[in-house]
C-alpha cells in the first residue's frame, strides 16, 4: 500500500514527463480530457460566475477557453505538477493566475471562489475528502463544485480500483481510486457541501455538481 506522497509523488512524474505535449496530437491517452470541456462549459452557462478555480488544471487547456468565453472574469489554476503550471503560465492568460500547489490543502483564502472545477484529476487524489473540505472552505455561500471524473456499476469500479489501477501505478502513473455515487456523496455531506446533480453516463463516466449552502 502507497503512501500519500508516494501517489502524489508518481503524480508529478507522470506529468512532468506529459506537460509539453499535454494539448497537442501526441497527447495519447489524455486526448480523453478533451471530452469534457464542453460538459463544463455547458454547466458553467447555467448561471453567472467572477471567480473559479480549476483544480488539477495541467497546462491550463480549460482555463484557456473560459478566459476567451468569458474574458472579463476571473481564473485561477492550481496543479501539483510544477512543468505543467509552467506550461499554462506560457501563455500569459491576461486573465488568469497558475500556482504550483495540493488541491488536497488549497493555498487560498476562505471563500474565494465561485465557482471550483475539477475534471479528470479527482482519481489522483489520495485524501478525498481533504480535497472536499478544502474546497468548500474556498467556496462562496452558494458556490458550487463542478466534478468530472471516473465511476462506474460495482464491477466495473473492483476491476479498475484492484486491477487496473495497480497496474498504471507499476507503470508509474499517479492513479489512486474511483468512487460510486455513494461514496462521493458521503464526502460531500462532511464537507457541508451538498448534491445537486449526479449524472453517470458512458458506463465510466461522471459528471455531478454540489453546492454550499447560503
């Protein structure tokens, strides 16, 4: 069994070795990524927002489209992978900030944010539920999360959590666990957040939406 930081630490090698090829042709199999920018932007569209933050935001593909939505707001970007926010910090975004940091222990003041995005990089995070009472303490009253991610029936998330992710650690891959529906509103009701909208699709596939309370 792997600590936290030996997870965390597989992370930021993994991709360190992908931030410059992150959003071009070679990307392989993070091309996946990309199938989510439109689901956020659409849950985004559903009400006005000044600041959000992207968690696990890589070389900042998802803050980059948002800033040309929406340029009069504000973006913030955080990732564990220091090439990745040098990366993102490359394209000197007027608009938005990237920092080096633990989306498990969010380096911001209370209530900071809007809005907190987090697409596909939940299932690296050893301590979710730090992440989640992270987030909600950044949070506005009202504020929600967006969570794209990984998640399947019974069967499908044994074979992935004892199999397949075991594996992409082997092979040097910063993978931890996926969770059931259950499981993620269980964090959420300790971190005081509340479920809005949990939706599985594609059989793998999540997309679920909390807020805090006003």
């Amino acid at each position: 069994m792997r600590t936290s930081e030996q997870y965390k630490a597989l992370s930021v090698e993994e991709f360190t070795k992908a931030a410059e090829g992150f959003e071009g042709d070679e990307a392989g199999v993070y091309k996946l990524c990309r199938n989510e920018y439109e689901i956020i932007l659409g849950e985004l569209e559903r009400e006005p927002f000044s600041r959000l933050l992207d968690c696990g935001c890589g070389t900042g593909p998802m803050v980059s489209l948002l800033s040309q939505r929406w340029p009069e707001r504000s973006y913030t970007g955080i990732d564990l992978t220091p090439k990745m926010i040098e990366v993102a910090q490359a394209k000197r975004l007027p608009n938005a900030r990237f920092v080096v940091g633990d989306c498990e222990r969010l380096p911001f003041e209370d209530a900071s944010f809007d809005v907190v995005i987090c697409s596909m990089s939940f299932h690296h995070y050893p301590n979710p539920q730090d992440f989640f009472d992270s987030v909600s303490r950044v949070l506005v009253p009202g504020g929600k999360l967006v969570l794209n991610d990984s998640t399947g029936n019974a069967l499908l998330r044994w074979v992935v959590n004892h199999v397949e992710l075991p594996l992409a650690n082997l092979m040097r891959k910063g993978d931890v666990r996926i969770y059931s529906k259950g499981e993620i509103e269980a964090f959420c009701e300790r971190a005081d957040l509340e479920m809005e909208r949990f939706v599985n699709d594609r059989a793998w596939h999540l997309h679920a939406v909390m807020r805090k309370p006003r």
